[in-house]
C-alpha cells in the first residue's frame, strides 16, 4: 500500500513507518520536525534497508498538503502530526487547535482532493477523563478535562462526521494509554524533554545520573500501592497496532474507535523495580505531593482490538524499561533537530 504518515519522525510515528517498510509498504513521511529530527528518518532507512521518503511539510499549510496529496496520492493516511504536551496546552490552547484540528481539517481536504478515503488517526486515552468505572472499554462516556485532550477529541469527533458524510470513507481512532520503550536496537527512541513529566523519562534520567533522585508523586492514593497504575505500552507493540488498524481498514467502513494498552495497571514502584532490573542501576526515589489532576487507575480494557484486529500487546514491563534503557544509554541527549541533518 503507498502509505502517507504525518508526523512520521515523532516517537510512535518513527517505529510505525518502520513496521510499515518491513511489512513492505511504500512511505512518504510530512513532517515539520518542530519536536524531532530528520536524522531519525535515516535511521529508519537503515534498520528497514529500505527507503522512506520524507516531505518537509507543516500541517498548518494547506496548499503545500494539497500538493503533496496530489503527488504521492496515497491509499491511506496515518496521522501522528500534533503537539501533546498538557501544560503547553493550558498556557497556548489556541496553538493546540491550530496544529491538531485545523491541521486535521487541511489533512482531509487534502485526502479528499485525491479521493484517499482510509485514515488511522493517533488518539489517546486522555479523551475519557476521570474514570467512572475501570478498567475503560472504548464505549466508557468521554469527558476530556485539559485543552489537549479536548483537541484530540474534537479531532476525533471531526473524522467520525467525515466517515458520515460518505459512506466509502473509513477511519480508525487508536487510543493510546502510556506509550514507552523505544526500538530494540537502541536506534530509535522518546526524545527527552528538558524537564522531563512523565515516569519513564524521569526514571531513565535519575538512572544516568541526570536527576537526584524520582519523585514518586504521591504514594496515598486508593490504589493498590498507594501510587498511580498506568497502563504501560510498548511503542513497538503501538507500531503493530498500527499495522493490524491498517490492514483492517481494507475491510471496514465508518469510524472506529480502539483502546491500545495492555490491560495491566502497574504501579510506580512496580516500575521502578523493572527498571532498576534492566539497568543495574539504583534510583534514589523521594515520597512528593501528588501532581494536579493525575489519577489513582488509569488501563484499558484491550478486548475490543483483540477480537476485531486480532492484535494484543505482546511485551511487558521488562521489555519496555530494557528498549528505554538502552535508547537512553546510546542517546541521552535523543536525535536533535540540526540543519546538518537535512
Ligand atoms: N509519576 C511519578 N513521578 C514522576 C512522574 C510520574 O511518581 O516523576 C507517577 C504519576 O504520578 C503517575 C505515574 O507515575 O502515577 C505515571 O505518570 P506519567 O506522567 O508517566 O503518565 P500519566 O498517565 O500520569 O500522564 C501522561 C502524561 C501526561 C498527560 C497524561 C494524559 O505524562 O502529561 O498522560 O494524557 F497529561
């Protein structure tokens, strides 16, 4: 299939145009490399020995999607392209729509100039809220409480209503929970934050020594432990999650909604056990306030992909804290933007 990603040089987006290749998809990957690299994309080239061609490409100009539409003329559409940071998203929420739902809105426009009707969008399970029962099946009420989460759901409203419109347009919405890990090879991985906020980063950085010590925030919640159970996914099952929602979207028509997880809540502590495992390393852990809005149980109910896609999450915690320790061990820094790199 002659595959389109936007956003293909990003965390998930990179390991899914990989698995794409393997697979033996052709790619165009648009991206505008505002928070990764080019040099990811070589690297995707190298490990798939096959190439992945890039357009340099921003969501937010429409003309230049339409021309690249009218070019590569795809058969579908994976679309990574948007911004997900939850602060950013409070202090410029006008910003977050702008990149993820009027770039969304040129994306179709662009498809539809080109009749391509099939489209995998990278949601994420932020769209439900707090939980009124766990673990979330996809039909759990949506109710999105940060800017961020609201731009993915109206996104994901807005391709539900496309789907509606004509009847040979299919779209499926992926769901991610908390996606982690990196490529086994260590080629391929999360770019660090500068601050990091999410576990698995400030683990890796307290592990190479970066960080005093991981503040375990807030370790009196109801929850089994008293921290907070997420539910952790390795992004290179994410990838094949990808290729299963792909294939399937031959079949389907209308607008699909899957949750992407494991189905395991696993705790802070249960984490930082895996992680001290796989990296040999020791971390200093200090009890801290708990953050603003986190949650005590946070996992997916994943039947729904199962029995319709026939994917389920294959690798657990060990394998995810491996993949990151070693992404982290090779690039401490990640794959920095640089002109060279072009
Ligand atoms: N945690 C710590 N110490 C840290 C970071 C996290 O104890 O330094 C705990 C959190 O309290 C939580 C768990 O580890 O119980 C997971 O936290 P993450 O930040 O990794 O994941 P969350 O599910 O809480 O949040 C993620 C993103 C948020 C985003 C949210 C919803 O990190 O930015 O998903 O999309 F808001």
């Amino acid at each position: 299939m002659r595959c389109l990603v936007t956003g293909g040089a990003g965390f998930i987006g990179s390991h899914t145009v990989l698995a794409l290749l393997e697979s033996g998809h052709d790619v165009l990957v648009i991206d505008n490399f505002s928070t990764s690299s080019p040099d990811v994309l070589k690297r995707v080239t190298e490990l798939a020995g096959r190439i992945v061609h890039v357009a340099e490409r921003d969501m937010r100009d429409a003309d230049a999607l339409r021309n690249t539409f009218a070019r590569w003329s795809p058969d579908a559409v994976l679309h990574f392209a948007g911004l997900k940071s939850v602060s950013e998203s409070v202090e410029d929420p006008v910003h977050y729509y702008d990149v993820n739902l009027a770039g969304t809105v040129n994306l179709l426009k662009a498809m539809d100039s080109v009749a391509c009707h099939r489209l995998v969008f990278s949601s994420s399970a932020t769209v439900y809220g707090k939980p009124l029962y766990l673990p979330f099946d996809e039909a759990h009420p949506t109710n999105p409480v940060t800017p961020y989460a609201r731009s993915k759901l109206a996104v994901e409203n807005l391709l539900h209503d496309w789907t509606v419109a004509n009847s040979a347009r299919a779209v499926t919405a992926l769901r991610y929970f908390n996606p982690v890990g990196a490529h086994p090879s260590g080629r391929l991985g999360e770019n660090p934050t500068s601050v990091p906020h999410n576990l698995m980063q400030y683990m890796s950085q307290t592990a190479l020594g970066r960080r005093a010590f991981l503040p375990v925030l807030g370790d009196d919640y109801d929850a089994r432990d008293g921290t907070g159970e997420r539910d952790y996914i390795h992004v290179m099952d994410l990838a094949e999650a990808h290729l299963a929602a792909l294939g399937d979207l031959e079949l389907s028509v209308g607008f699909q909604i899957y949750n992407v997880g494991t189905g395991q809540g696993v705790t802070v502590p249960e984490m930082v056990t895996a992680f001290e495992a796989a990296s040999g390393v020791t971390i200093p852990l200090q009890d801290m306030p708990r953050r603003d809005g986190d949650l005590p149980g946070f996992y997916a109910n994943p039947d729904r992909a199962k029995n319709n896609l026939g994917w389920k999450a294959k690798r657990g915690i060990d394998a995810m804290c491996r993949d990151a320790w070693a992404w982290q061990v090779a690039s401490p820094d990640g794959l920095v933007h640089t002109e060279d790199a072009r």
